[in-house]
C-alpha cells in the first residue's frame, strides 16, 4: 500500500468517526499525525475531495460531505428509488408545455415530427435537497389533460400506471459524465462546472409501446452508480475428462 493510500483509509476511518458538516483536522496536523509529508496527505484529501467525501470551504478548512447515494442500474422510477432508501421524494415543476416532436424527438418517440409532446421539467428532490434536473418527453396522446399539480410531487410511472393503464416495463438508458452549465448549477444549488451524470432513457410499455424519451441530469456529488457483472464465455471451454469414480 502507497502512503497515499495509507492516508486515504485514515482518513476515510476519520471520516467514519464524525458527522455530515464536521470539520476535520489540517493538512499540518493530519501530517504530523500520521508522520507523512503534507504533499502525501493534501493528494489523499484532494482526492476524497473529488469523490465527495469531503467539502473544502475556502477560508473556513475541510469538512465530512454528505454521503452519497448508490444509485443501481435498474428500471426505476426516481421516487421508487428514494423510497426504498427511507427517503422523501418530491418535485419543484420547472416547465410543463406542449410542443411539435420534430426530427429529433419524432425518432426518439417513433412519431410523426408533426406530433405532439408534452415537456416536462422538473428539479428532483430527497428529503428537500437537490438531486437532479429531470427533462422528460412524453407523446400527448397518452397523457391528455395532465397538469401541473399532479406532477409536483409525483412518481410519473405510478400516474401513468394509476391514471392512464400505461405500466412502463422496459428500457434503453446511456450515461456519461458532464459538468454542470450556469443554468443547472443554480437550480441545482452547485457551483457552476461542478461534475455531474447524464442519463438518457428511452422506455415502453408492456405491449412495447414507447413512452418516454427523458433526460436526467443527478448530481456528481450525491451519486456514485453500481451495477451487477456477469460473463457468459463465446470462446470453446476445455474439455475436462471425467474420472469413473465407481472404479
């Protein structure tokens, strides 16, 4: 193990020890603590910096971040997903307008470019904090007469489900990272280029009708993604001989 991988697991087990907004101790002190150089403890902190495990306040010192939610690779509505986390969902509803799909969207959707598509933008919450910008495209004819109040603080999969017998059962989805312009770091609360992951989601529905096409921007800070590995071989396996075991 490098030194800095030594400081790192210290100070994550510091990090362990104390609360969200605690302060920790200097670079100075840390150094002197752990008998490493400063250039060896600032790259570790640096480091937990980046991953979120750390706020660095210009003037006032470092302190413990809140942590950050393990979001799965699976077809999930943001309010399941909190949920299942002990946490509150909700919405603060951005833009709700109906436009013409256009070349785009029309492919996204597989409709005319001359149909109509209800936008819907919104900032996601959990437990009243920012997580996410979420931009969703739906085709009109599915949701008529949906307002603004029922998308507030709503699960649009549980609307469509409840109110419209359209049960969303399947999904294409992309991610990427990216930075946050003027725009999403103010209605996200982050400062502007903070890190960030966009995710786009086409999904159908139980008859392969598609539903949506929608545009997520989470919060790098607040978000690392977990997914499940399998690996099925195309290569030919050797044969093992079997050994008669009734000799």
């Amino acid at each position: 193990m490098s030194k800095q991988e030594d400081a790192r697991r210290r100070v994550l087990e510091l990090i362990e020890e104390r609360r969200v907004g605690d302060a920790i101790p200097s670079e100075r002190r840390l150094s002197a603590e752990y008998g490493m150089s400063r250039l060896t403890v600032r790259a570790a902190l640096d480091e937990l910096v980046r991953e979120g495990y750390l706020v660095r306040r210009h003037g006032s010192g470092t302190f413990v971040g809140e942590p950050k939610i393990a979001q799965q690779l699976t077809l999930t509505s943001f309010s399941e997903d909190m949920r299942r986390r002990g946490m509150v969902p909700g919405s603060r509803m951005i833009e709700l307008r109906t436009v013409h799909a256009g070349a785009s969207l029309g492919r996204a959707l597989h409709v005319s470019p001359d149909a109509r598509v209800v936008c819907i933008r919104r900032v996601r919450l959990a437990d009243d904090e920012t997580m996410a910008i979420e931009t969703l495209h739906v085709p009109a004819a599915l949701v008529p007469g949906l307002t603004r109040t029922e998308l507030e603080n709503a699960s649009f999969y549980e609307l469509l489900a409840q109110r419209y017998g359209v049960v969303v059962a399947s999904g294409i989805q992309t991610i990427e990272p990216t930075v946050t312009n003027e725009e999403e770091s103010e209605l996200l609360g982050v400062p502007l280029h903070s890190p960030a992951f966009l995710f786009e989601r086409t999904s159908r529905s139980d008859d392969g009708e598609i539903v949506e096409f929608v545009r997520s921007l989470y919060r790098g800070d607040r978000y690392r993604l977990i997914t499940e590995l399998s690996h099925a071989p195309t290569y030919p396996l050797r044969s093992i001989p079997q050994v008669d075991r009734t000799a």
